[in-house]
C-alpha cells in the first residue's frame, strides 16, 4: 500500500472503495469487476489531473516521501560490480554520504550520494541524510580517487541540508562543504549530479557543483527548506507553502533559470509508485549524459562547468 499524501485524500477515498468492493467480491459470487473498472478509471484520473497542477510545497511533500527510492536502491537499479569505499582517512566514517566503485552501463564510474535510510534504524544510522564534515571529506577523497584514475563521477542529492549540530561545527563543517564544492568544479573528469529527492543548501552543492545536473519532475532544490525561510522571513513555518512558491524550486522553474540541465520524468504520481521505473530512467538519463562529455579533455571538462556556474544568473 502506497502511503497517502494530504493533498492525495480524494484518491486515497477512491482507492480504499476499490479495495472494499474487491473483499466484497472475494466474500461471495458478485461480479464487481464494471464497476472496479470505472473507479479505477477515475482514480487514475483523478491521479493524472492532481500531479499536472501540484505547487510547490506539494512537490515538497512528494520529494520527502518515505517510499521514494534512496540512494542504495539507485545503486542497486544501475550500478554494477558495485564496491563501497568508506572513511575520510581523518575522522571516520559518515554514513550519510556514502560513495564507491562501480560500471554504468559497462563504463567505470564513482559513485557518491546521500543515504537517508528506509526505516528508523536505519535513518538514525544514515543521519537522516544529513552528513557531517567526515562525510564532505570522503566525498573529497572519492572525487580525487577518480581524477586519479580518470572516472567520471556521478553524484545523488537527497538531503535537507548538513547536519547543523555543535559536532559538526567544531569538526568544520562549512570548511569541508566548501571544500568539496572546489572539489567538485577542479574535477578534470565528467561530474554527473542528479538531484532525486530534495536538494538542500551547502548540504547539497557540495557534491552537486557538476557538468550536468539532473532533476526529477518532482524534486525540490533550495538554499534553505520552505520551512527555514518561512521560519526567517515571518517568525512562523506556517508559511512553509508561501515560501516555496517565492523560492522557485521546483525543477520547471530551476530548468528556466539555468540551475538544472534537465528534467527526468517521473511515473505518474512519483517515483515512490513505481520506484523500478524511475530508477530505469535515471540510470538511462546519466548514462546519455556522460556520452556527451565523455570524449572531452580535462581542461575542456572544467572549462566547461566553469563557464556553466558563471553564467547562472
């Protein structure tokens, strides 16, 4: 059973009336099936018709859901002969972000991403997604393995941010994030990033800063949460909707805007709803990325998304 949003009420009413005539059917000899059929019509339209007009704070809702795909189903979905690499070789080892070795489509690649886990352990274990400096540093450290080697790296984004903790700041939190965003755009290899769920702030640059950035049709991307903004400008989250609609970050307005290269189309209601064929279709969309860097020199690479990052805006 796919969890329900608040603005998905009406089709969770059509779908819990198809379940109940479904058990009547199985109960006895009636034959439902005409009527299933026009409900399921209907909800399906229904569907159709709410994901063609969602704003803002609604894409938030569907960036955050629990069942869209995180990065180890990513990995799973595209990613062969897959091996983690861990630690930053000064701290330890942050789980948030995780990275490795692994084929694309028979081309050798880096993988780095952010892991928020599926269930409360394993969100506890994973920081939420929200990494500290130790997880900037291994980020650091598995982009210069690939210049080292030349691979090209392919980054996933799905935080809310860094985590803000004292910890971290005593750790260097804002130097390591700045740190690997240099990283990022000294790569002399192709940088592929994709952003899968949300993309938030310096948490989410710092391994974004690449040659191509992707987006999923109902990903967020921002310098701060609605809730963050909405918290700074009027004293209230409340107003989380309201700042989302002035932030842009939806990935039509971030396209406009030239923050994104493209937007990769999710199955109708989300990438949760069918998780195997959004996974397919990032996995094709970086892979035609790459082909068209693949043949560049290292120079001709940072030339290239340096001129990108200086034209935004």
């Amino acid at each position: 059973m796919v969890a329900y949003l608040e603005f998905e009420k009406p089709i969770a009413e059509l779908q819990a009336r198809i379940g109940e005539l479904r058990e009547t059917a199985d109960a006895g000899s009636l034959d439902i099936e005409g009527e299933v059929s026009k409900l399921e019509a209907k909800s399906e339209k229904l569907l159709r018709e709410t994901y063609a007009k969602l704003t803002p704070w609604q894409k938030t809702q569907v960036a955050r859901h629990a069942e869209r795909p995180h990065l180890k189903d990513y990995i799973a979905g595209f990613i062969t002969d897959f091996m983690p690499l861990a630690g930053d070789r000064a701290f330890g080892d942050d789980q948030a972000i995780m990275g490795g070795l692994g084929r694309l489509g028979g081309r050798r690649v880096v993988v780095i991403g952010h892991e928020k886990g599926n269930d409360t352990a394993s969100r506890i274990r994973h920081n939420f997604g929200m990494a500290k400096p130790e997880g900037y540093r291994k980020a650091i450290r598995l982009m210069q393995l690939a210049d080292r080697f030349g691979l090209p790296v392919v980054s996933l984004i799905d935080t809310s941010g860094a985590f803000p903790g004292i910890q971290a700041e005593e750790r260097g939190q804002a130097e390591a994030i700045a740190r690997s965003t240099e990283q990022c755009l000294a790569l002399g290899v192709p940088m592929i990033a994709a952003i899968v769920g949300e993309g938030g702030s310096g948490g989410a640059i710092a391994i974004a800063a690449a040659n191509s950035v992707l987006m999923f049709e109902h990903a967020v991307y921002s310098v701060i949460s609605p809730e963050g903004c909405a918290s700074i400008l009027w004293r209230t989250g409340e107003k989380a909707a309201d700042a989302a609609e002035a932030m842009k970050i939806t990935a039509s307005d971030l396209l406009k805007l030239g923050v994104i290269d493209r937007i990769v189309p999710e199955p109708l209601g989300g990438a949760h709803r069918e998780p195997k064929v959004a996974i397919a279709t990032l996995g094709t969309a970086i892979g035609e990325e790459l082909d068209k860097l693949s043949r560049l020199k290292p120079a001709k690479v940072r030339e290239a998304r340096r001129d990108k990052y200086l034209a935004i805006g």
